[in-house]
C-alpha cells in the first residue's frame, strides 16, 4: 500500500506542475492534481511516521485548496449571477 501513496503522490504532483505550469485552458485542474499529490503523500507520511513530511504536506493541501478556491471561485460566482440576472429577466 505504502508503494502506490508514495508513487501515486510523485505521479499527481508531476502531473499537476506540468498542467500549471503549461498555462493552458486545463491549467486550473493541475491544482486538483496537486490536491490529490498531497492527500496521498499525508497518507504515506501517516503509514511511514514521517511527521515531518506529513506536516509539509499538511500545509500543500492549504495552499492546494487555497489555490482551487481562487482559480474556480470567480468562475462559479459569474455562472450563479448569469443565472440569477437570467431568471431575473
């Protein structure tokens, strides 16, 4: 179990800096790519008792969800008022 956290993690987090990096229309999902690297190296840091790594990861799954928040955010609250000002009408 251990082998596929720890190489599923390096396999998200890869993935995900390629997305972001790449500044592409799909670029913003590299910060879920990112979200699941974190959530399952936390796990492996978990299984191994490697504190140290899982307080890191710890705070990637903030910055990770801080980052999904600002990219989608603006996105859903322009579709809601698109929404609200055509129900409106």
């Amino acid at each position: 179990m251990g082998f596929w956290l720890e190489w599923g993690g390096a396999f998200f987090g890869i993935a995900g800096a390629a997305l972001l990096s790449s500044n592409v229309r799909l670029s913003p999902y590299g910060w879920v790519l990112f979200l699941f690297s974190s959530l399952l190296m936390s796990s492996y840091a978990v299984l191994i008792q490697a504190w140290g790594l899982l307080a890191l990861n710890a705070c990637f799954v903030a910055t990770n969800i801080n980052g999904i928040i600002r990219c989608w955010l603006p996105f859903y609250l322009a579709s809601r008022a698109e929404t609200r000002h055509g129900a409106a009408q």
